[in-house]
C-alpha cells in the first residue's frame, strides 16, 4: 500500500515538472554556476511570516510545483533532492515584485469581468422577479 501511494506520488511529481517544462520555466537554474541549496536550507532565505514563524519547506515545494501567483520557483532534481539556488530565490523574488506592481485588469479581485451590459443583466434579473 504504501510503496502504491509512493508511486502515485512519484507519477504526481513527475506530471508536474512536465508541465513546468512545457511552461518554459524549468531548468533555468545553473548548477554549474550558482549555489545549490535544498528546499529546507532555502527556507532561511526568505522572510518569516506575519506571524514571526519561518515559511515552512512544504511551502516552497509549493512553489517550485504550482507557484504562487503564477511565478514558480526554479529548482533541479538532485538525486532524490528538490534544490534550488539563492540566484533562483532572488529571480523567484524579483519575479513576484514586477507582477504584484503591474495594474489588474478587472476590478473584480481576479475573477474575470463579465461580458455582459448592465442592461442584459436588469432583464434577466426582471424576468426571474427580482429586479
């Protein structure tokens, strides 16, 4: 059972790192050139939450798999570590502060806005009885 979850998992994280392939936002790490640190070292790096305790490392897995508003943290798979680089943190940094300093294009909190009239709405709503 538990080597089924392991293999689930496994086929999980794979999928994942396909799509971040596909994205082209994979591999941009250079071993060869930039400090490696694994996931729990990474940690240090960032800033402690509002509550003063440190982002805890599932956190950054997170983010090296789905991102966070649509900005995900590089990483390379040594052997059986996720790793990233402190270059990776600071793009992953800088990449957060130019998307959160780019206006909305919608005033509806991210959801998107509807293509309808105000107009089509007050019908719909009069033909229902609630307007």
């Amino acid at each position: 059972m538990l080597h089924n979850l392991f293999l689930i998992f496994r086929i999980e994280i794979e999928i994942a790192e396909l799509i971040t392939l596909l994205r082209g936002q994979a591999m941009s790490i250079d071993p060869l050139h930039e400090k490696l640190l694994t996931l729990t070292a990474a940690c240090k790096l960032f800033p402690k939450t509002a509550r003063g305790k440190k982002i805890h490392v599932s956190t950054l897995y997170r983010y090296s798999i789905k991102g966070l508003r649509g900005v995900v943290l590089a990483t390379i798979q040594c052997g059986s570590t996720r790793s990233t680089s402190e270059q990776a943190v600071a793009r992953f940094f800088h990449t957060l502060t130019l998307k959160s300093s780019v206006p909305q294009t919608n005033n509806s909190g991210g959801y998107p806005m509807s293509k309808r009239s105000d107009k089509e709405v007050e019908d719909e709503l009069d033909d229902v009885g609630l307007n």
